[in-house]
C-alpha cells in the first residue's frame, strides 16, 4: 500500500508543478517574452526597424513620378500630339483627292519596236518603223530611236531621219548623216530621243520617218523604245 501512494505522491507532485510552472510563464516578464514571440508581427518590424535600413540608391515609383514626369507634364502645349490632332473621324478624302494623291504614283509602262532591217531611202518621205503606247494616266512619253544607215554605193552620201506622229520629217527634231565621199557599204549611226505629252487612254504612235538628200542611202535595223511616265 506504501508504495501506490508514494506513485500517486509524485504524479501529484509533477502535476502541480507543471501548473505552476505555466502560471510563471504567463505572468513573470521572461515568460510574457517567450509567449509573444509566437505571435510576433513582422510587418511591424520591417516597417519600424528593417525598412529605414533598405538601400537608399534606389528611388520608390512616388519618387521616380515625380522627378522624371511631374504631373501635368504632359500637357505642356507643343510635348506632344492631342487625340483630335492625330485622329478625327471626320476626316475623310473625296475619290477626286485621293486619285490626284494616288496619280504620280502610277506604274510606268513600256512598249518596243526593231528587228533586223534593210530599207533603201529615197529622196520622198517614209515611215522605216512605228511604236505605240496606251497612257495609263497624264503624263509623257519618251521615246527613243536608234538605226546605221550605210551607202549603198559609193559617193557622197546624205540621209535625215525624226521621231514624229506624222508622215514627214520633222526639221525641229532632226537626226543627220552625212558622209561626203563614202566607200561602199560605209556607215553611219543615226539616233535621237523626243518627248510627247498624252492623255489617259488616247493611244499614242511614233514613227521614225527618213528621206535621203545624197547619194545611195539604205537604213538598217532601226529600233524604237517609248516610255510613259506619269506627270
């Protein structure tokens, strides 16, 4: 019997002095200490004692606002564009307008005449070759003109050609041979350039027109090239 109360004895014993012990713990100052560090509050901390701490080289986005665009900055007349002078819904372009724009910016085009060739010239007018071109817009068209002519026997010898939209030879925009004495079968290069305005639609032809004034004159392997160029 001793021995079960000497056990009930010290459970007794070790119970009161965890009570105790808890009660200290609860109300002595290092026991207050021990119990709020579970429920520290380290938002408090930061702001308190870290944060003031922080590396101050770098600016918070307050900071940086405000010294690299204070308000208001970009209203400042002439910083920049407003909406209604970038944008406006009313404004549009007439068909008219917008061709005028669009006009210089038309393609070219392109049309060619030549091939091998031996024509003998008189002394009358005559058409040795023709190119022609449909404008797509206003504009001109340049067009340009290359050929030999040779004697055909020897002697001197005299041959005139144009770039015309007629039958005859044009004095105003002449091309010239002359080769005073020539042997058989010498030659000369003849060629030239010219401008013609036209008209969208109208189609336009160009002719090289050659006479001879002298001699046994015979024209070879002429060649045309026409060139529309928007105005």
């Amino acid at each position: 019997m001793s021995s079960r109360r000497s056990v009930r004895r010290a459970l007794v014993a070790l119970l009161v002095g965890v009570l105790v012990g808890g009660g200290l713990m609860a109300v002595t100052p290092a026991g207050a200490q021990v119990s709020s560090s579970v429920a520290t509050n380290w938002k408090k901390i930061w702001k308190k004692n870290l944060k003031p701490l922080a590396d101050k080289r770098y600016y918070t986005k307050a900071q940086s606002d405000a010294k690299y665009q204070p308000k208001g900055s970009y209203e400042t007349a002439g910083s920049g564009y407003t909406k209604a002078e970038t944008y406006s819904k009313t404004e549009t372009y007439t068909k008219a307008e917008i061709d005028a724009k669009v006009a210089p910016l038309v393609n070219s085009v392109a049309a060619t005449a030549g091939g091998e060739q031996i024509v003998a010239l008189t002394s009358a007018d005559q058409v040795v070759r023709s190119v022609s071109i449909m404008p797509p817009a206003n504009g001109n068209v340049i067009v340009s003109s290359s050929a030999y002519v040779w004697a055909s026997a020897a002697g001197d010898l005299g041959a005139r050609c144009s770039l015309t939209t007629t039958d005859a030879v044009d004095f105003d925009f002449l091309q010239y041979v002359n080769l005073p004495g020539a042997l058989l079968a010498e030659s000369e290069v003849v060629s030239g350039t010219r401008g013609f305005a036209v008209t969208k639609g109208n189609l336009l032809t160009v002719n090289l027109v050659c006479d001879e004034f002298s001699g046994t004159a015979t024209l070879s392997d002429s060649a045309l090239t026409a060139i529309f160029a928007p105005s």
